[in-house]
C-alpha cells in the first residue's frame, strides 16, 4: 500500500470542465489525499510546514493542474520555491523526499499532434515538463512519465468521462502498488498503462 | 448710545472675528477669544456695548439649547443609558455636596439659611457652553475625563427644574408675581398635580414626534431639493421646543437634548447637525461675548480682593470636590485633573437662577451683582486654567505616573529620531504601531488621550501625550527629521488640520492617512493627500470575500474578485471626488443616494469581468 497525495492547482477551478471531472474522480479513490492548493492559500501564502508534513507522510506526489503556458499555474511554482527547503529536500542533508515518486496530471488546450516536431508546439509534453524532472531528480525523487488529457476545450462528454475513469484507475493502482516498474520504461504517457 | 441694529450686529461680529483667531494662533482656543471680544467692546473697554449684555445673553443663551440638541444627537439612547450611573451618581453627588458646603461655608460667614442654600445651588452649576466646547475642540469629548464631564453637566441641567420650583419656597416673602425667567410659565398656576402631568405630557410629545412624525417631515423637505428649507425645519424644531419646553416649565435646553437623542438614531442625523452647527457656533459665540462685556469692572476695582478671593476660593472648593468624587468614580490621574480644572467655573445657568432669585426675594441686588461679576470671572478663568493645566500638569503627569521621574523633559530630541511618527494610537493607529515594531521600525507615538498615554508608557511604549496638530509637539516628536507620519487620529476634523500643519511646517513628511469613509476621502482627497486608508473598506471585503466562501465559492477567485472590487473602488472613488467639487450645491442626502447608484452600476459593469479575464479566456494559444 502506498499514500498518494494529489497536489492540485487551478485559478479558476469554478470555469474548469476536463480538470474538476479528474478532481471528481481523484476524490472517490481510497488512500489518495487531495490538496486543494488555491483554496488553501487563497493568497499564494504557503503554509511550509503543513505542505513538508503532508510530503513526509505520502509516498507518491502527483502536480495536477492544467497546462497554462506550457507550465503549470503560479501557485505551483510558488510552493516549490517555498516548500523544497535546502537540507530538507535537497543537499547534503536533504534526504526527506527520497525514494518517493512524482509525476504531473496535466489538461492541454492542444491535441497530441499539437505535441511533435511537426505541430504548433513543436516539442512533446514530457519536455515541457523538464523542470519537473529535473526539480524531482534533484530531490531523490523518482519521476514518472505524466498523465495527459488532450484537447480540454473540444473533449466530447464521453471522452472526459472515459479519461476520468482511466485516472481513478491509475490512482488506484498507484495506491495499491500494481504499477510495474519496468512496464514505464518504454511508455510517454501514464495513460498508456490503461488503454481503453 | 443710539445704535441699529446693523451696527450692533457689525460690533459684535468684528470683535469675533479680530479675537478668535488671534485666541486660537495664541493656542487659547476659541472661547477665551470670545471673552476676551466681549471685554474689549464692552463698557470696561471701548464701550461700544452697554448694560444691554445682559439681554443679549439671554437671546444668545438659546444657543446652549442647540448645542444640547447636537449633543443629542451625536448621543445614542442605548449610550446614553450605559452612561446612567456616572450621570447620576457623579453628578448627583456633585450638585448635593457642593451646594451643601458652599451653603455650609455661607452660614458659617453669617448668611442667613435660605440664602446659603439659594447661593450654593447657583454655584454648584457648571458652563456646558465652556466646558463642552472646549473639550469639544481639543478632541476630548470621547475620553474618561470627557464623559464624565458631560455626565455631570447633564444632571446640573436636569437639577435646574426642582431648583426653579424650589426658588419661591426659599424666598421670605409670599405673593411675589412669578418671574419671566426661566421658571415663569403658563402652567404655574396649575396645581402641581396637573404641572406633572403637563410635564410628562410634553415630555413624551417630544419622544412621540421625533420617532414618528419628524421623519417623513424630513423626508419630504430633502425631496424639495432647496438646502435652506432642511435648515428652516430644523430650527422651527429646536425654537419649537424651547418654546414648548419653556411654557410648562422645563428647561428649553433640556427638551432639546431629548430631540436629540431620539434623532440620534434618524439618516437624517449628519444633516441636521451641519444645518444647525453653524447658527449654534454663532450664538455661542454671541454668548460668550455677552458674558465677557457683562462683567462689571467697577465693581471690581472697587472690591478687587473680594471678588477674586471669591473666584480663587469657588473654582478651587469645587475643584476639590470634583478631583475628590473623580477619584471615587476612578477617574484616573490625569483625566481627572482635566475633568476637576474643566467642571470648576460657574456656569451660564448661574446667570438665570441669580437674576430669578432676585424677582423672587432671595438674593439682595447688591448679592446678585457681586456673584454676577465672580460667575463671569469664573467661566473667563476656565479657559486659562484648562489651558495651564495642560502645558503643565498634564505633560508632567503623564511623565511622572509613567515612572519616568528622571526624564521629566518632554522632549527627548537626541532619542526621537524616528523615521515614523504616528498621531493617534487608538484601535487604528496601534495596530499600525504593533506591525511596525514587529518589524524593527520604531516609532514615535502621539496621542491626546491622557489615559491611554498613561497605560501604554505603563507597558512600555515611548508615547507622548499632547495634540498632534500643534507645530510645537511635531517638532519635539521630531517632524523635522522624520520621513512620514501616519495620521490615525478618529476625529475627521484634527486630522484635516494636522494635514494643514504639516503641509506648511514638514513638507517633506509623507502623510499616511486613516479615513473614515468615502466622504472623509474625498475631504482628504481634496486636501491632497495620495495615500488614504478607509478604516472599514479591507475589513469589509475581507468579510466578503468569507462570505462567498461560506456561499460555495472558491477561496482563490473570491480573493481575486476582492482585489479588483478593491482596485475598482479606489478609482472609482478617485473619479466621483473630481465630479462632487462642481455639484456641491446638491442636497447632500440626494448626492449621496445618486453616488451609490452610481457606484452599484459601476460595480456591475466593471468587477466582474475583469477578475477573472485571462486565465483561460483565450484559449487555445494562451493554454496551449
């Protein structure tokens, strides 16, 4: 059994559509903690100590947020700089992260093909999310490929639906210790893992 | 000397308007300079005036009538209620024991009985016209010394009713035509049963219009649109009553006070106090003056030494006696030197008894004459020893209570260098002081509460007692050196005059500036200043901001919607203060409702879709 914390950003949740349906389905999951960011810190003022504590009891952290600018809301950026204190999560001494797992829940405005040398945005998605990797290597962290949702602002009802249910799969699986480690080698999406 | 009137009226309004402000630069304040016009124009100095002081007085006196009613008005009855035991037991208790000593003292210099006692209510009284503005101008009224003054002088007005049916008893002789002063009325032929009766009657007339029927009467002046009707209604109101009062006996003052309170609670509160502002300032004013020409030198210079001893003695017995009862009712330190200095004149109330006692028989002329001359010396000495009492006793009080013995100097000039001055530490100004201290800025704090200077010194807190719109006291808190000062004062007025005296003497200050509401900002806006502080606009959203949480919205975009509501309002507040200086000859009721109007209309316009724009409004390039 492993503890999921779902470290969700979103500044308008109240007009989101492909992000409040993944929210529905997080929350019926057993054993995934979901961390409202913008509602707790209203003001982007971060309670450190309550965001170190909840990492240390949660094995795996997923960033879920919608893809703006080709990264994720402010908020997130702000907790890292707050949150991932040197001799804490990194350095010499930061050892608190280690051996736990993170990855990103992202919705895109943009369809797949969007994502690739010959579309709009040129580059894949997982390298877009770099800093991500990077940050999470940084800290001895494992960081696994993220879960995608494409083309938020057409998605048909039944998409969404099926995407929602593919996510509280993954979540599941993820709390249940189902994934298998060399299964995620050759994939670029989590969502590959549940093809429906 | 063959006057008319416009000469009189021309006489009278040139002394004040050569004295007072000569009174206030001098730091005396406004009715020292009152006085001193009277003296000067009357026949100990050039003569301009007569014996006719005397009526003036009289007519002028009818400004402590308005003054009451204003007082009414700024006065709630639940307040008023919560006042009880002060106005009761302090004031009681100030009335009984001094009248019974001076009559004590009085018979012990051979003063038959009645006489003693008529002697000792008179100058148990004390000048609410002195005393209430005076405080008034200082910023005092809302302190422990300010209450309990007004506690004290409301129950000598309430005392003035027996003392006017007791009179007749204390005279010798029966059968004396009742007077025309105060006490004479229609009812007085009317058994006492009946007088009760017609008093209450009155009483409960005045309740019953001011709840029910003053309101739509308002209601439908305002709707004329023409200012000087409002003004017209609410004088009609207060002669309306001092004519009511005065015909069943009751003190006309009294009557108006009542109105007041029961209007406390009206919209049309602000706007009936500045209709009748102006004409009560004047005919205090008048009053003043008259009381300044009404003294009688001769009869000084003939008997110097009784009249001041008389004066010196009174003010200082019922300086005691307050200072003593101030004690009892924990009035502190050095409030209760403010309150003790500020109630020991006689007051304006001594002039009616003293001339009604002598219709009646109790008092000789000559008597009257000499207590005449004491009562007007008295009320000319208040201001002086108010004004003594402050440059001296207090500054030094607050120092020494603080335990500061050995730096009894006022000013400190090598430790106040400050970067921050703050004028006003109440609820506003000391959180302001705390956040600033919590992050190393030190600050100097002034603040004209002798009480709360004393408490915070107790604890700890550099503080310095004084009125912040005095060059002096800047100077000495270290203006010239300072880079801002913030201005948390509660009274809208100090706080536009300590703007004035900055302006003129540190303009390099920057001016943080406490408002109390959209009409105070646009005053300061006017004034110049750039950064202005609502007291109540932060709090108010913040409160928004949990209700709509509480509602189901989401924390983040309620905090959004609350930073450009906020944004909104400041410009929109900025625009509506550049419109209001060209209409304001509009009813200031109806400007008020038309301005809201506008506001909400903005509001529906503008916030709404500005706070959440951007996010994802744009969709597929912005969110890629």
């Amino acid at each position: 059994m492993s503890k999921v914390l779902i470290q969700f950003a979103h500044p308008t949740h109240s007009k989101s559509n492909v992000q409040k349906t993944l929210e529905k389905y997080a929350r019926k999951v057993k054993g995934v903690t979901f961390n409202d960011l913008y509602e707790h810190y209203p003001d982007l003022f971060i309670d450190v100590k309550r965001e170190q504590e909840l990492l240390a009891k949660h094995d795996i952290v997923i960033f879920q947020h919608p893809f703006y600018w080709y990264s994720s809301p402010p908020i997130l950026k702000q907790w890292q700089d707050l949150v991932l204190e040197y001799n804490w999560a990194y350095g010499p001494k930061g050892h608190a992260l280690k051996g736990k797992k993170i990855f990103n829940a992202v919705s895109c405005g943009g369809g797949r093909d969007a994502y690739s040398a010959s579309g709009y945005n040129r580059f894949p998605v997982g390298q877009y999310l770099l800093p991500f990797d990077q940050t999470a290597h940084l800290c001895r962290m494992d960081y696994l490929p993220p879960f995608v949702v494409h083309e938020t602002y057409t998605i048909e009802d039944y998409t969404l639906k099926a995407c929602g249910e593919q996510y509280a799969e993954l979540l599941d699986a993820l709390v249940n210790d189902r994934i298998d480690p060399a299964k995620l080698a050759g994939i670029e999406y989590l969502n590959e893992l549940f093809p429906h | 000397m063959q006057q008319s009137f416009f000469f009189q009226a021309m006489i009278y309004l040139a002394a004040a308007v050569v004295m007072v402000p000569i009174a206030k630069r001098l730091g005396l304040g406004s009715v020292l300079g009152y006085l001193v016009a009277g003296v000067i124009i009357g026949p100990a100095g050039l003569k301009f005036i007569g014996m006719e002081g005397q009526d003036i007085m009289h007519f002028a006196e009818f400004g402590v009538v308005m003054m009451l009613f204003v007082i009414g008005l700024e006065l709630e009855p639940s307040r008023l209620w919560r006042m009880r035991k002060n106005i009761a037991g302090l004031g009681g208790l100030q009335v009984g024991v001094t009248t019974l000593l001076v009559a004590g003292i009085a018979m012990l210099l051979d003063v038959g009985w009645k006489e003693a006692l008529a002697l000792g209510m008179i100058i148990a009284m004390s000048s609410t016209a002195i005393v209430m503005q005076t405080l008034n101008e200082k910023g005092w009224l809302k302190t422990i010394a300010g209450q309990s003054s007004f506690a004290v002088l409301l129950f000598q007005d309430l005392a003035i009713i027996p003392m006017l049916a007791l009179f007749p008893l204390l005279a010798d002789h029966t059968g004396v035509a009742d007077g025309h002063g105060a006490g004479g009325s229609l009812v007085s032929a009317l058994p006492a049963w009946q007088q009760t009766i017609v008093v209450l009657l009155s009483v409960s007339a005045i309740v019953l219009t001011g709840k029910y029927l003053l309101r739509p009467v308002f209601r439908m002046m305002a709707r004329t649109g023409l200012r000087e009707m409002f003004t017209a209604t609410a004088l009609l109101l207060v002669v309306g009553i001092a004519v009511l009062m005065t015909s069943v006996g009751l003190s006309p003052a009294l009557g108006a006070f009542v109105a007041g309170v029961v209007l406390a609670n009206s919209e049309y509160r602000h706007e009936l106090e500045s209709s009748i502002d102006p004409f009560k300032g004047l005919l205090l004013g008048l009053f003043f003056i008259s009381v300044g020409s009404s003294i009688d030198f001769s009869l000084v210079t003939s008997k110097p030494l009784l009249i001041i001893g008389l004066v010196a003695g009174l003010m200082l017995l019922k300086m005691a006696i307050l200072f003593v009862l101030g004690k009892i009712f924990q009035v502190r330190n050095a409030q209760n030197f403010i309150f003790s200095i500020g109630l020991s004149q006689i007051g304006e109330f001594a002039f009616v008894l003293l001339s009604f006692s002598v219709q009646q028989g109790v008092l000789g002329k000559e008597v009257s004459d000499t207590m005449t001359a004491v009562v007007a010396i008295s009320m000319a000495m208040t201001p002086l020893a108010m004004m003594v009492n402050e440059k001296f006793i207090l500054t030094r009080f607050c120092l020494v209570s603080a335990g500061l013995q050995t730096a009894q100097r006022p000013s400190d000039v090598e430790e106040e260098d400050n970067p921050v001055i703050i004028a006003g530490y109440g609820h506003f100004g000391n959180i302001v002081g705390r956040f600033l201290r919590a992050n190393g800025v030190e600050a100097t704090v002034l603040d004209n509460d002798s009480d709360n200077v004393d408490f915070l010194r107790r604890i700890g807190l550099k503080v310095y007692y004084g009125d912040a719109t005095r060059y002096e006291l800047l100077d000495i808190a270290g203006a010239g050196r300072a880079q801002m000062i913030i201005i948390a004062i509660s009274d809208e007025e100090k706080r536009l005059e300590l703007i004035e005296t900055v302006k003129k003497h540190f303009p390099h200050l920057h001016m943080l500036v406490r408002s109390t509401n959209r009409n105070d900002a646009y005053d300061l806006m006017n004034a110049g200043m750039m950064h202005i502080y609502r007291e109540t606009f932060d709090t108010s959203l913040r409160l928004g901001v949990d209700a709509l949480k509480l509602l189901g919205h989401r924390a983040h975009e309620a905090t959004r919607m609350a930073k450009t509501f906020f944004v909104h309002d400041e410009r929109t507040l900025k625009h509506l203060s550049r419109i209001r200086n060209d209409e304001e000859y509009i009813h200031a009721a109806r400007e008020h409702m038309e301005e809201l109007e506008m506001i909400m209309q903005a509001d529906r316009e503008a916030v709404h879709l500005n706070a959440l724009a951007g996010w994802d409004r744009k969709a597929e390039t912005e969110t890629a």
